[in-house]
C-alpha cells in the first residue's frame, strides 16, 4: 500500500486525501488544529462553491448540505454615484452555487476521513517533520504551511504581477439580511465601484444555521478600507453600515436590522495574489508537492478560492492514480502541477485583470448584458467555467465579435452561448 502524507486540512487537502483513502492509499494528514478546533474558531472565508466544484465533491460523496442555501442567480451592479444605479441586471446560472461556512465544511470532512480510515494528526509541521514525512511516505504534498514551511515554494515572478495586495478584504457573517427587492433568497448580489472595490452578499450555510456573508473588497487606502486593525466584532458591523449607506445605499437598507451571527463571524485581512513554483526542496536534497492556495494564491474578488482549490484536489487524484507503482519523482510533481495549472492559469489571469478598472470593452459587455439574457447568462456562468472567458471577454476584439454576433441573432437567445 502506497503512503500519502498531506500537510494541510482545508478545501485542498482534504478533498484529496478522502479521494485516496478511497482508493486504498494509506494516508495521512497533518493539521494545526483539531476539528472541534476548527469548528469553534474564527470564520476563514466566504467560500461560494459553484456547480463543477459541488459535483467534484458529490462524486467523492461530500455533499453533505444539500439542504444549504443555494444561489441560483448573480445580480450585477453599478452604482451611479448619486445614490442610485447606473447599471443593474441579473441571470441564472445552469447550475447552482453554494456557500458552507469552512468551520463547518472541514470540520465535517476531518470526521469522515477519519471515519473512513484516515490517520489524522494533529501537529504544527516544521522543516524537521517534512523530512521525517519524506523519509516514510510515498508522496508529500503541502496544502497549508506558515513560518518555515511558507518559505519553501518560491514565488514565480513572471507569474505574479502584484508584489503587495490589491484588495483589503473584510468579511461578516450575518443574521436577518433583507432580500433586495425584485430579487430572490437565493440571488448572489455583487457590487461593483470602479476605483473603490466590490461588495458581495451571497447566501450560505453557518454554524448557526443559513445567513448572508457580507464581503467587502476594498481599493488599498480607498474609501471601503475601514476594516484594518478592527477587534470589536460590532464596530466591523457599524463600519459595514457606514460605508454601505454612503456607497450602495440599497444593500445599506438590507443590512439594516442584521446582527452576527456569533462573536467570531468577522475577519478582515489582505494579501498579494501570488504564484509559486511547485516544488519545495528540503534541506536534505528531497522534495514536496504543493497544492492549492500554497502554489496558486488569488484574490477572493472573483470567489474561486475554493473552486481552485477543488480543481487542483482533483487533478492531482487522477495524477496520483494514473502513476500506479511508479515513484512519485520530481518529474512526476513537475507535470502534476503543470496539469492543474492549465486550469489556474487562465482562473488567475482573469482575477488579476478584474483588479483593474474595468476597460471599456468590459463596461460595454456588462452594458450589453442588461440586455441581452444570453450575455448575461454566459457572463455569470462563467464564474463556474472562468476559461471560457478568454473566447469572448478578456479581448477587446473578441468580446467586440461576440457582442456583435450576440445582438445579430436574437433567435438563438434560448441556446446555450
């Protein structure tokens, strides 16, 4: 039986190790904390998972909230500055979305791969332990790591445009929000200021029961980034109130009566969208795999954290299969990264270019998709499938073909983009 040691316990690594547990490997992950832990402790995220992702943990059969809020629809706004609304329209998405709270969501998966026959070990890994895991496993893989283990992966400047954060992120989890008028529970609410930042507020599932998370993505040193430094759960709220009533007035009027739903259901924080190299060299000359947000770190402005991090779990599960009783040599975990990153690639290049002002021919697709259903509905599906928009938005020639072709065939409206 071939020995798989994973370093980490959220989206990434335990997706995968659950998947080779499964499969007859005997597995182990390492985790700084316990699930009760995790459980118990501070929100992490806002984690929307769209409907690749959802299927990806079905078929390992981890879909264990299937009665959790679902988005079915993204609404798409730009304020006007006076109050009012600029531009405003929303679409369905072909298959619905959903937000688990990850003190939730891992410290149910840590149960079940415990329960189905995984070692789980509870341990802040150093250097020293990545040797020790070298030495008795097949295979390691790190899907977390700070202090020592954080400087193994190198970062890849010619992929990393950003050296200092985009976006200062704040996050609330939230009891008694409004539904917006004209829209549904289960709508995805999504802000956009140019120049300031964007503010979400989609459905999920807490440890308290179904809520809102209100996220707010602000502009470094702009008008939304008032979270720095914050201690007192309330005042985070107080601000959110503030800076929602002088900018998007109607999400102001939503949030009006809501409260926390517990002391530890807000988080603020920034970081640069970085990429690194994939393998980690240890200080004996052997290596480590890395995974997920380790290797490929971007902006939550889009929401494909988790959905990357799914993407990866999976790629490298087929990766680990398909090699069989071959050595997992450096080889091996050059190419397994390469196969996840023609997916990353193309998620990271479209987050880092939605940190910009938006371009004209992006302004005048979200013009044309107020509309047109079919641009609308191509645009939000994209939040699932992010490669199809580089045949049609990322390029001014080509979006500027995809619009003109979209308006000359009102016929094919109901057909799939």
């Amino acid at each position: 039986m071939r020995t798989i040691t994973i370093v980490g316990a959220g989206q990434a690594g335990l997706q995968l190790g659950i998947g080779l547990v499964d499969e007859g490997y005997d597995v182990r992950i390492i985790s700084n904390r316990t699930a009760e832990e995790i459980e118990n402790g501070r929100v992490m995220s806002s984690q929307v998972i769209f409907g690749n992702g959802r299927a990806r943990e079905a078929a390992l059969g981890l879909d264990f909230w299937n009665d959790a809020p679902e988005m079915d629809t993204i609404s798409v706004t730009i304020p006007d500055g006076q109050g009012g609304k600029a531009l405003y329209w929303s679409a369905r998405m072909d298959l619905p979305a959903h937000s688990i709270d990850q003190r939730v969501k891992y410290a149910r998966w840590i149960r079940e791969f415990i329960a189905r026959g995984g070692t789980f070990e509870v341990h802040t890994a150093t250097i020293d332990d990545l040797e020790e895991y070298a030495r008795s496993s097949d295979l390691v893989l790190v899907a977390a790591g700070k202090g020592e283990i954080s400087g193994l992966f190198e970062r890849n400047p010619e992929l990393s445009p950003y050296d200092s954060p985009q976006r200062a992120v704040a996050v609330a989890y939230l009891n008694g929000v409004d539904t917006r008028a004209g829209e549904t529970p289960s709508t995805f609410s999504y802000n956009v200021i140019p120049g300031v930042g964007e503010f979400m507020l989609p459905p999920a599932l807490t440890t308290t029961g179904p809520c809102r998370i209100a996220v707010v993505s602000a502009v470094p040193g702009g008008p939304f980034d008032v979270f720095r430094g914050l201690t007192d759960p309330q005042e985070h709220l107080s601000r959110l109130r503030t800076i929602l009533g002088t900018f998007l007035p109607w999400e102001a009027e939503r949030v009006r009566d809501a409260e926390l739903t517990d002391d530890l259901a807000v988080l603020a924080g920034a970081f640069a969208p970085t990429v690194r190299n994939p393998l980690g060299v240890l200080p004996s000359g052997a290596t480590v795999l890395g995974m997920g947000d380790v290797l490929v770190l971007n902006d939550p402005i889009t929401g494909q954290g988790s959905n990357t991090a799914s993407k990866c779990a999976a790629t490298y599960l087929a990766s680990i299969l398909a090699r069989g009783d071959q050595p997992f040599d450096d080889d091996f975990k050059s190419r397994t990264f390469e196969r996840f990153w023609d997916y990353a690639k193309y998620v990271t290049e479209w987050t880092n270019a939605f940190l910009a002002p938006p371009p004209p021919h992006v302004m005048q697709i979200l013009g044309a998709a107020a509309g047109s259903p079919r641009i609308a509905r191509r645009f939000v599906n994209g939040f699932d499938e992010p490669r199809d928009f580089f045949l049609w938005f990322t390029d001014p020639a080509l979006a500027g073909a995809y619009l003109q072709e979209a308006a000359g065939a009102p016929a094919l409206e109901h057909v799939p983009a």
